[in-house]
C-alpha cells in the first residue's frame, strides 16, 4: 500500500518541468520573484516542488543557493505564525555558524524586526480597502515604539548584507500547503513576501489552488470582484506555472510506476525513469510495453517479482476506469488503489471470489457516484446478489433510453458522466453476484458508521416504507429483502403491509402491497391465509389492483391454501388481463378432424 505522502520518485513524468523551472528559480534576471505552482487538492503540487528543490540543492554551485521549505499549514492559528516565515528563513541562514557568528548584530536586528509583522498586517488590509483603521494603527505604534518605521527602512538593506556576507547568491523558499490555511493566514502569508522579503537574491515558490488565494483575497478584503482578486494574484506571482491535466496514458504510467516502485530495488529506478517516455509509443501498448520491460530487468526484484506480475494484471488493464472516474487526480488514485488493495486481501482472506476488474468498476462506482451505489445496495436482490437497477440501466444504454418508468433508472440514465463510465468495460451485468462485492464496500470509511442491529418492528417499519415507494425497483427490492428476513421480521412487515392496504388511496401503491405480499408469502406460506382476508374489502374495479390480486391467489393455490371462490370470482373477472391470458376452455364434446 501507499503512503500519502509526496512522492521523491517521478511517478508523474515531471523531470522536464523540475528542468525548466530549475532554472527559472535560479536565473540571475528574474529575482526577486514569486514562481506560482498552482493546481488543485492532490494534483502533485508538493511532488513537483519537492523534485524541484532537489534538484536546485543538486545543481547548486558550491552550495550558493539555499532552500528552504517553509509549512505555512503547521502555524495556522498560532501568533508567531506573523513572523514564522522570516524566522525561518534566517534560521536558515543561520545554520552557516561562521555567517552566524561574524553577522550576529545583523540577525540579531532582523530578527527583532520580525515584531513589525503586526504593522504589516495593517498596511495589507488598507492597500486595496484604502480604508485606514487609525485606532489599529495607532496601536502598532504604541506597541512596536518608533523605532518600527526605521526597522522597515533598513530590514531589504540588512537582509541583502547578510547575504553578501555568506556569499549566498541566492535564497529559495518553498511555501507549502498556503491553500489549506486561513483567509487571514494565506493574505498574512502574502503580505510578509511583499513587504519584507523583496530583495534582488530571493525566491518564492508557492503551490497552492490559485481559486482558493483568490477566495481568501475577496473574503479579507471584501472585495467582490472576481477581475480585482485576480489582479492582486497577478501582482503576487510573476510567474505562474499550472500543472498539466494527466491524460490517460500519463495515469497508466503512474499507476505502472507506483506498483512497480514497492517491488523494485533503488538501483533500478534510474532505469525505469530512463525508459519511461518509451511507454507511451509502444505499439502493443502501454501495458505490454511495462511487461516487456520487467522481464528485461528482473534483476531490480527479489522474490515478489511473481507478485508484482499479478498485481499489474489485476490493475493495469482498468486504468482507463480510475482515470476516467477519479479525474485523473494522483491523490485520489493513490487513496484509491490503497482501498482496492485492502479489499483484495480481505477477499482473499475470507475465501471469496471476485473478478479484478468488477471491483475496480464498483469502487469507482462508490467512490465518485455515491448515492447511485447506494441505490444499488437498497435494492440488490439479498438471496442471489443481482441487481435489476443495473440490469435496466445497462439495456437502456444500449438502446439508446434515456428514461423510464422507474426513477432511479431514469436518474441514471441523465447523469452522462455515470452514463459514460458505465459503457466502459467491464461492461456490468444484472446476473453478476454483488454479494461479495458489498461486503467489502462495507470495509470503507466513506460508507460512514456500521448499521445498528435495529429492534424488529423498526427494521420492519423500514422495509415496509420502502415497500411503499412510488418506485417499482426499490420496492420490489424491499420486498425481496423482506421475504429474506428470518420469520419475525416478515411477520412484522405482513402486519404492516396489511394494516396499510385497505386505506392506500393510489394504486400503483396497492399493486406494489400486493406484489410484495405475494413475495413475502412465497417465502413464508403462513402469511397467506392472514393475506386473503384483507383481500376481502380490497377494491376490485382498477385493473392493475385486479391483476396484482390475482398474482396473488393463483401463488396462494399453488402454496396449496385454499382461496374463496368469491375472492378468485371477484378479481379474475375484474381482470380483463387475466381473462385474456386464461387458457380457452374445452368443450364437452370431442370434435374430429371432418366436423361435428
């Protein structure tokens, strides 16, 4: 399984990206500048900025350039977190004893500058707001004494000296998570670059989801317009940089590559990256391409290797799925195949048998389409695990429907995304057994709190409102569910039902009662007799209740309980259906083949 933090590795195929902006960082020209990585929650953002730091560590020319990574998230709510920026970063320079030592007067007054953040903060708010809090100011002065104005007049001077004494040419500093922080912390975060730390040698570069920066601007300064956020963005970062959307052959790359690299020794990994553009313009295809590739290096692997081979087949030939499903996010697919890989063992430990390929497609399933899953676990079928929600769904897609009857197939047929995934393969089938598969979706946090064994009457009550669901499938669900309960709890959902009937006003509701009565009473016949009686003052004259009923008796004839002739009389022939359907009836007399 995987850890969910950055990767060291390139699993994303960013080495041409880290090169790049290597040397933006870097360039004598550009600084002082603010380099945006800018993406959204789990798009590789810290990957890509870890690779970066490395490699301006790597290329550093006798170690001229100093990084630093700076958690703004680690001192959200915490005071200090005003001046936790410039601390850290003298911290830094610091770590130089000789520079320590010779320019401790120098560290020394910057870092009793730092106090004058408070005053910082106040320019910021009134920059765009142009509305000046006097009695905040007043009280910056009060606290800081007047020494704040010349501490920010010599703060760029004294922070370059210090520099130039250390023979640093250049400070790059990696802000990290500034997306996950407070409005007022990520503006805070914002002002301390612009105010203080806007010397010629320095370097910013902050990942971060550029829509929540720019919410954080309006909420703090109030500002509505979008344009205005955006242009105090733009003033921030010179430069920004927006992480590419993964196609689906990079997605099978990192897939290949994140399975790979827990088998595969280190030595073998400048390899792998070596080959991987190679992937991508393999004619047999991306998969083959990585088969062939192992067989050729099978001396990066211990043991496991047969291992390894498995878990590629199992998940490699469906990455079109997690991409398509999951949005081609790494995060996710990473959290992803960490629940795939949990609920493998845990089949494999309970001896149940599961298709690869149909776990991945369910658990994209509930993993994105929640509430579509949910309809599924409400109304498989409990004693043979089939799903005629899915059944119906699948044929009106490949009939071209796009409603029904039913309105959690109609619901599902007018969301084109799940409309689309399910047309991917593995195509679903009603037949296939769910069972397994459900029990494991119990296993994951999303699916909230384990159920509490409920009291029979209330798993009764239950079962028989959903038995009354204007919807067919959810309630001849409910009645499979029930006629699957132990003799308690069906008892409980006949009384229910029966006590119900005579008063439903609908009859699409009666014809639903009475379908799962019947369904209940196959599976328990002592229910029948009970049944019947109500039957007695039922409506006859709508043909739906009519034909329903009759379902119902001939079932009841069969479980060999004797029905009233006045009951089959009143509802076979309120039924013109059933009179239809009725086998002709034989006369007396036999009839040759010439004639009478």
């Amino acid at each position: 399984m995987w850890s969910d933090r950055e990767a060291d590795r390139d699993l994303l195929g960013y080495t041409s990206y880290v090169n790049v902006l290597a040397d933006v960082c870097t360039h004598e020209d550009l600084a002082p500048l603010t380099l945006g990585i800018f993406g959204s929650w789990g798009s590789g953002k810290t990957s890509l900025m870890k690779m970066l730091k490395c490699r301006i560590d790597e290329t550093s020319e006798a170690k001229k350039t100093k990084t630093l990574w700076f958690n703004a998230w680690r001192y959200e709510g915490r005071e200090e977190a005003q001046s936790a920026l410039l601390h850290a970063v003298l911290a830094k320079l610091a770590e130089n004893q000789t520079l320590a030592h010779e320019a401790s007067d120098l560290i020394k007054r910057l870092k009793d500058g730092a106090s004058i953040l408070k005053l910082a903060k106040f320019l910021g708010k009134t920059a765009i707001t142009m509305t000046p809090d006097i009695g905040g100011f007043v009280e910056c002065f009060r606290e800081e004494s007047e020494q704040i104005a010349k501490t920010m007049e010599s703060f760029d001077k004294d922070f370059e000296e210090l520099l130039e004494r250390g023979g640093i040419e250049r400070v790059v500093v990696f802000i990290d998570d500034l997306d996950r922080c407070s409005s007022a912390k990520v503006i805070e975060t914002f002002e301390t670059i612009k105010l203080f730390l806007n010397t010629p040698k320095c370097t910013f570069v902050i990942g971060a989801d550029p829509d929540r920066i720019e919410y954080a601007v309006g909420e703090v300064y109030r500002v509505d317009d979008t344009r205005r956020c955006k242009d105090y963005l733009e003033k921030i970062v010179q430069i920004p940089f927006n992480i590419p959307e993964q196609a689906l052959k990079d997605i099978g790359c990192y897939v290949g590559m994140l399975i790979i690299g827990r088998y595969m020794a280190d030595s073998g990994w400048v390899n792998l990256l070596a080959v991987r553009p190679s992937f991508y313009d393999c004619v047999d295809g991306l998969e083959q391409a990585i088969q062939q590739w192992l067989a050729a290096n099978r001396i990066y692997f211990g043991d496991d290797f047969n291992e390894l081979i498995e878990e590629l087949k199992a998940i490699l030939p469906y990455t079109d799925n997690l991409a398509r499903g999951l949005r081609g996010n790494p995060r996710q697919i990473k959290r992803f195949l960490n629940i795939i890989a949990l609920r493998r063992k845990l089949a494999k430990e309970n001896g149940q048998q599961i298709e690869p390929d149909v776990l991945i497609k369910l658990s994209v399933l509930e993993y994105v389409w929640e509430d579509f899953f949910n309809s599924i676990i409400e109304t498989v079928d409990p004693s043979t695990g089939h799903s005629q929600l899915i059944e119906e769904i699948m044929q009106g897609i490949e009939e071209g429907e796009t409603s029904s009857d039913s309105k959690l197939v109609a619901d599902a047929l007018g969301q084109v995304g799940l409309v689309s995934y399910l047309s991917l393969k593995p195509h679903l089938s009603g037949k296939i057994d769910l069972r397994p598969y459900l029990f494991l979706a119990q296993t994951s946090l999303s699916r909230g709190r384990a159920s509490a064994i409920l009291p029979v009457e209330e798993e009764a009550k239950g079962i028989a409102s959903l038995i009354a669901s204007e919807d067919r499938l959810r309630s001849r669900a409910a009645a499979r569910r029930a006629a699957s309960k132990e003799p308690s709890i069906a008892a409980s959902v006949v009384r229910l039902l029966l006590k119900d009937l005579p008063v439903a006003k609908e009859a699409s509701l009666k014809t639903h009662v009475i379908t799962a009565l019947e369904e209940i009473c196959r599976a328990h016949p002592s229910h029948f007799a009970p049944a019947l009686k109500a039957f007695e003052v039922l409506d006859s004259s709508e043909e739906a209740v009519a034909l329903a009923a009759s379902s119902f008796l001939a079932a009841a004839e069969k479980a060999e309980v004797q029905v009233p002739a006045e009951l089959n009389d009143k509802f076979r022939k309120s039924s013109k259906l059933v009179e239809a359907l009725a086998p002709p009836k034989r006369s007396g007399r036999r009839v040759g083949p010439g004639g009478p």
